[in-house]
C-alpha cells in the first residue's frame, strides 16, 4: 500500500523583518567588486593606422632591419600607433607615402612626421655623424619636424591650426597665423618661386610666408588644403586663395599653367562666403555658408557637369547645378575620378567613375545617387545612427557616423580600406576600430584615423 509514495518536505521559508532585510541586503553589496576598466594612456586622442607600410608612412615600427622585412609590407587592420600613447595628437594629414601630426608637447616640438622623405617633405632629417650627416629618405617612427622660428615666437605661437599635404609637399598654417611649406616646389605649390632643377633631396629649406602677405591683415587663413600637387587656402572670411599646378584648371586662376604666386580666386566664388574645401586629387569641390556646391579642375567623368557640351577641365570656380536635387550640402569630398557629398539629412551621395558604393557593377554615374542609410550603421539597435561626416583619397571613401563608427570602400589593393584583406570594397563596411573616430586622413595608400577613447 505504501510501495512507490515517498514523503515530501515540507518548503522551507525564511521569514525576514524589514530591517532584517535591509541588513542583508547591506551585506550582499559588500560583496560586490567594483569594476575599474584599464585605460591604457592618459591622452584624449589617439591614433589608429593601416595601409601600406613599407614607405614608413604607418610610424610603427622602431627597428630598420624589421621594417625591410617582406611580411611587414602592409597592415591589414586598424593598428593603434605607439606615438599616440606617449603624445597628445591633435590633428594629422596624409599625403603619398608619409603622414603628419599636429602634437602638443611639454618640449615645444608641435610637429612630427613618418614615412617618405625623398623630397624633404618632412623637413631636413639626418643620421649619423652631426658634421657628416646623411639624409633620410625614409623615417620609420614619428620624429619631429623643426619649424623655424622668428624671435618672440612661442610654443603657443607654433600650434598647428591646419595642415595639408599633397603628394610631395606639405603646408602647415600654425596658430599665430604663420604659413610654413617645404617639400617639391616643381609647380609652385609651395607657395614660391619656381626654381629650375632645383634639388629638393636633403633640402633644409622650409619657406615661411606670413599671413598677411596671402589675405591682408584683415583676414585669416583657418585650413590649408593640398591637392596632388597644388595647394589652397581658405579664409575666415571665406575667400580662397590658390597656387601650384593647373594643368586641369585646379588652381581655378582663370589658366592652365602653373603658379608660384599665391592668388584670390574669382569667377563664381568671388561673392560667396566659402566653408569648406576638398581635394585629393587635381579635382576641386567648395561649399558656401548655405550649403550651395562650387567646383573646378579635372571633369573627365562629369564629376563638375553632365552636360553634353560640358568641358572636361575647368579653370575658373563654377557653381554646380548637378548637386542642386541634394538638399543644404554640409560635407564635400572628391578623389581622383569621383565626388561624394553628404547633406543635411545625412545622406551620402556618390558620382562620378570607380567604385562608387552602388556594388560591383555600378562603376559610373554622372548623376549623385544617394547611398542607403543601413549601410552606414543605422539598424533597429541604432535607428537614429547617421552620417555626420565624409572624405576620401584618391580611390577610396570613407564616412563617420554619429556613433564615431568609421565606414570604408573603394579600392584596396595596399589593404588602406582597413578590413582585413586587399580586396576592393563596393559597399561601405565598418572598419574595426576600437574608439570614436574624430578625423580620418586619407593617404594614396594608407589611412590615418584619429579617435577618442570609448570611455
């Protein structure tokens, strides 16, 4: 009769008062460890890098002999630079082969650079013996680059407030107004004039041009952009001013020769306070303060008009009717064959030729088509996530989001896209990096981003 029946307990329940509650409550969160994150450095910024190495433009290594090394040819992913853990970066800017920083430093140094220096694009770089030096071409690992000074000049006065380079040249604008330009000056894009055969190996010449002299004293230079080998300035009052190479008119002079002196460019900018300058390449794009598209240079795949009997180069500022569909235009950017926009809304429009973003087989359109929000991060989880800005370099694009997340494509031979491979990217695809992405310099080969830490 009692075969298979087993006796249940009865529960146990512990019966509490409530400040017996309150006292075992109080001794459960003395239990509970706090979690205190390792940060690893103590700056705000720091830098991530990728790309192409061998030139020694991604500054991290420290050994020559490693740096010969055949394997050491490329980073495929986003790397974090050694340099920005002991330094305060506050800007950087890639040209071909070599990179810039801006830095803030107890020792007055306030810029450095890595990577090529064939034509003293970094400044006069020496080794071995002080009165027998021997240039380098190639620097490996960031190292500072000597402005000079005039007497009265601080550290304050050195800051960089911008900086450019192009494809052997680099222009510095430093805070106290101060233009400083040193590397090829074939075409003038130095900002001087044009000496025949002159060397440029092993040159310790950094030109120095004053303010005032390129926009008066009543105004101000606030960016300095470099174009293959041109170079630009825009002003606070929203004048730009130009010089170097116009081949394609992207000096914008009003000519197709080339300028060793500094001038104001007219034609459709002449009145417009102008915002923002882009160019990578020999083709050039402006905004206005509302929003409005201006162009000029090489418009071989209508990137500047898609009209029939457009020219295929043009020499003076043109306001673009092709751009005028896309709403108030906040960001410009334009490489070696194509242009991308972003506007208000925070689409992203591409035209142009290459690989525009569209997929592989959409290598051409004369007309900006917008690129779909999802691509740029925004989902269920992030509905709200939108693109806050863009660049490129001469065959690859690249967008930030409002969460600081960075999104690639284009080519990708030298593995610059920073996604883990060489193969090209037709749509946009984040790049794994691990911080908030401010700035991204694009290099003709390699990518320089500059970030804050998540926490």
């Amino acid at each position: 009769m009692w075969q298979g029946l087993r006796a249940t307990p009865a529960r146990l329940a512990r019966q509490y008062t409530t400040k017996a509650k309150r006292s075992v409550l109080s001794q459960d969160q003395s239990k509970i460890k706090d979690y205190e994150p390792k940060v690893s450095g103590t700056h705000t910024t720091r830098v991530y890098v990728w790309g192409f190495q061998e030139t020694g433009a991604l500054g991290l290594q420290t050994n020559v002999k490693k740096a010969q090394e055949r394997y050491t040819e490329m980073v495929h992913h986003p790397t974090r630079l050694q340099f920005s853990n002991n330094n305060d970066i506050t800007d950087v800017t890639a040209g071909y082969g070599f990179t810039a920083y801006a830095v803030k430093r107890s020792d007055g140094e306030t810029l450095f650079g890595s990577g090529l220096n064939t034509d003293s694009q970094l400044g006069f770089q020496v080794k071995g013996n002080p009165k027998d030096p021997a240039n380098l071409d190639v620097i490996i690992y960031p190292t500072a680059i000597k402005l000079p000074r005039v007497a009265g000049e601080s550290d304050e006065d050195m800051q960089v407030r911008s900086m450019s380079a192009g494809r052997a040249h680099l222009v510095v604008v430093t805070r106290n107004g101060t233009v400083f330009t040193m590397g090829n000056n074939s075409y003038g894009q130095c900002g001087r004039e044009i000496i025949e055969d002159e060397r440029y190996s092993s040159s310790s010449l950094i030109h120095r041009i004053p303010q005032a002299s390129i926009c008066g004293e009543e105004d101000e230079i606030v960016h300095v952009e470099c174009g293959q080998d041109h170079t630009m300035f825009l002003t606070k009052l929203g004048r730009v001013y130009s010089c170097g190479w116009g081949a394609d008119g992207q000096t914008g002079q009003g000519h197709y020769q080339t300028a060793g002196e500094i001038k104001l460019l007219a034609g459709d900018i002449q009145k417009e306070r102008i915002v923002r300058l882009a160019c990578s390449s020999d083709c050039v794009l402006a905004l206005n303060e509302h929003g409005d598209a201006f162009g000029w240079g090489n418009s071989e795949y209508g990137q500047l008009d898609d009209s029939a009997e457009a020219a295929t180069q043009i020499n003076t500022p043109k306001a673009l009717t092709l751009t005028k569909g896309m709403g108030r235009i906040k960001d410009v950017a334009a490489g070696g064959s194509f242009c991308i926009a972003l506007n208000s809304e925070g689409l992203v429009y591409t035209w142009g030729f290459g690989i525009l973003g569209f997929g592989p087989y959409v290598e051409q359109t004369s007309r900006p088509q917008h690129l779909l929000p999802p691509l740029f991060g925004r989902n269920d989880f992030s509905n709200e996530a939108t693109v806050v800005s863009i660049g490129c370099g001469v065959f690859h694009m690249g967008a930030i989001n409002s969460d600081g997340d960075l999104f690639m494509w284009g080519k990708n031979r030298f593995g610059h896209l920073g996604l883990g491979h060489k193969k090209d990217q037709f749509f946009p695809f984040k790049a794994a990096i691990n911080g908030k992405v401010l700035k991204v310099a694009y290099g003709v080969d390699h990518t320089i981003a500059l970030c804050k830490p998540f926490i």
